[in-house]
C-alpha cells in the first residue's frame, strides 16, 4: 500500500478520529474475516487489489490500512456476501461474511454516526471493538464446523464408494492357453 494514502490518526482532529474506527475495526477482524472466506493471504490479495504479504502485514498490524484498502475489502465482502463471487467462496463463506457485515460498523454511513452518539471514550470505543470482533469470532467458528462437517460427509461418501469398488473388483479374464492352429488346414 502507498503511504499517502494511509491512514496518520495523529493528524486527525479529536471531532474525526471517531471516523476511523470502522478502518481499525474492520482490520482487526481481517484475518478471521479472510478465513470466514475460505481464501488463502495470496487469494484474499488477488481480490482485493493488493499482495498477499500486505494482507500478512495489514492482519499483523505491522501496516495501517488505507481508507483505498478499507473500500477495496469492504467491496469484495459485500460481493462475497450478496453473491459469493461467483466460485471465489462457498456459501458457507458467503453465510458467513453476510452475518459478519451485519455486525461491522460501515465507513460514510448511520453506523459511524451510532459510533459518535453512543460511545464517548476510547475505552468505550475499545469495549466495543472487543465485542464485535467476539462476534466475528462466533461467526468464524461456526464457518469453520460447518465447513468441516461438510468435508467429512464427502470424504465419508469417498470412502464408501470405495468400499463398494473394492468389493466389487472386476475379474481379469484368466489367460488360457491358445489352441495350438488345426493341422488340417495346410497350406
């Protein structure tokens, strides 16, 4: 990412810093976020526009993400969320990311407002961003089982399969012995 456009909440005004919790929020969710998908950094990177190690970086918080990035991502997931993107994710990833959507605050939009109104103090800000991420969490669990229980049924349907194809093995022809040409045909 550019570092013009990211985000410096030093050079905010107290009246604006409350605009970039949508930006952290969504940041310190990413990697469940990104598991709730099903897709790998490099995957998630391809997506969005990006690398996949500025996605390592971004959920490691070694890199503020830009408000580009914030509106690349939050694009994508309202794309996973209404359609799945086309094969890009299961609908287990899709179920997923719409409950997920439901629940993080939005940039430019009634939510932020909310944020303003309701909660006044950066640890009241914190407390929230605490729940919210526990509910991503809850979110990305149920994903995560989903997703396993439905893997074992296939693997299970394959080994059953299998099972019938070995009991049932088709017998090789046995080789017999070639009658020996008739003499009488000579030539």
């Amino acid at each position: 990412m550019n570092n013009q456009n990211e985000l410096n909440t030093s050079a905010l005004t107290n009246n604006d810093v409350w605009k970039v919790y949508p930006i952290l929020i969504l940041q310190s969710n990413l990697k469940m976020l990104r598991s709730i998908c099903g897709l790998s950094k490099k995957d998630f990177g391809i997506q969005v526009g990006t690398t996949g190690q500025t996605i390592t970086n971004l959920e490691n918080g070694c890199n503020s993400m830009s408000l580009m990035c914030y509106g690349s991502i939050m694009y994508f997931l309202d794309c996973v969320a209404s359609c799945g993107t086309c094969g890009v994710t299961d609908s287990f990833g899709e179920e997923g990311i719409s409950e997920a959507l439901h629940i993080i605050p939005h940039l430019n939009s009634s939510d932020t407002l909310v944020l303003l109104e309701k909660y006044q103090t950066e640890d009241e800000i914190m407390h929230y961003a605490d729940e919210i991420k526990d509910q991503i969490k809850q979110i990305y669990l149920k994903t995560k089982t989903a997703r396993s229980e439905s893997n074992s049924d296939q693997e299970s349907a394959s080994d059953m399969i299998k099972r019938l194809l070995d009991r049932s093995q088709v017998k090789e022809p046995e080789l017999s012995t070639v009658p020996e040409p008739d003499s009488s045909f000579s030539e």
